[in-house]
C-alpha cells in the first residue's frame, strides 16, 4: 500500500512504556533511498532532546491514529547515544547506537 511519508510527520511515536516524542525528520539511505532513520523531537520529558530511532524497532503503524509504536522503552531511549542534528551520522555513531539498542537483522543496503 502506497503511503505518504508527509502523514508520519508531527505524529506521536510511542515506546512500550509511553509516549517517546514526535517525528520530525527522516534520514535516508545515500545508495538505496531507503528510511534509514526517524528523527524524534521528544518534548519536554527528556528536555527537548532529538533521538534517532531506526525503521528495524518499530513494532507497528497504526495508519488510522497516525501512531507508531516502537520496541523500545523511554528509558533506553532516554540513556541513547547523544545525537547532533548538525553533524553527519557517521558509522561510529550508528555502531554505538546499534550496540546501546541491540542489533536488528539488517537487509543488505546495497542491494536496491
């Protein structure tokens, strides 16, 4: 089913034990345009602070609320490696990432 991606944007992600924030931002693959990651503003529980959450943690989508529902807790989120918005995501950042959440069965990124 074909989606827009514009409808996910400002829409409450929630964690197994709350409400984590809101997408504001996604971050592609450079090579395969896949979501790579979702950018998550999560408000005033964690002092604003932005959070990347990868597609692989997300439990469902409900299209009629507009929610989605991750596999993580706030807590793991909120002890997350710390992003910077202004920097690149760099592969140190997303292996400590990776190693803090665990590592999801990834597809191969350079297959299309």
């Amino acid at each position: 089913m074909l989606r827009n991606i514009k409808g996910l944007t400002g829409q409450p992600i929630q964690a197994t034990d709350g409400e984590l924030g809101k997408v504001c931002e996604f971050y592609f693959g450079d090579r395969t345009w896949r979501i790579r990651y979702l950018v998550v503003e999560t408000g005033n529980w964690l002092s604003g602070r932005k959070v990347l959450i990868s597609p692989h943690w997300i439990k469902k989508v409900v299209w009629e609320t507009s929610e989605i529902f991750v596999d993580l807790s706030r807590e793991a989120v909120s002890k997350s490696p710390e992003f910077d918005p202004a920097q690149p995501v760099s592969e140190d950042y997303e292996s400590a990432l990776y190693d803090h959440y665990g590592r999801p069965k990834l597809e191969d990124e350079t297959k299309p």
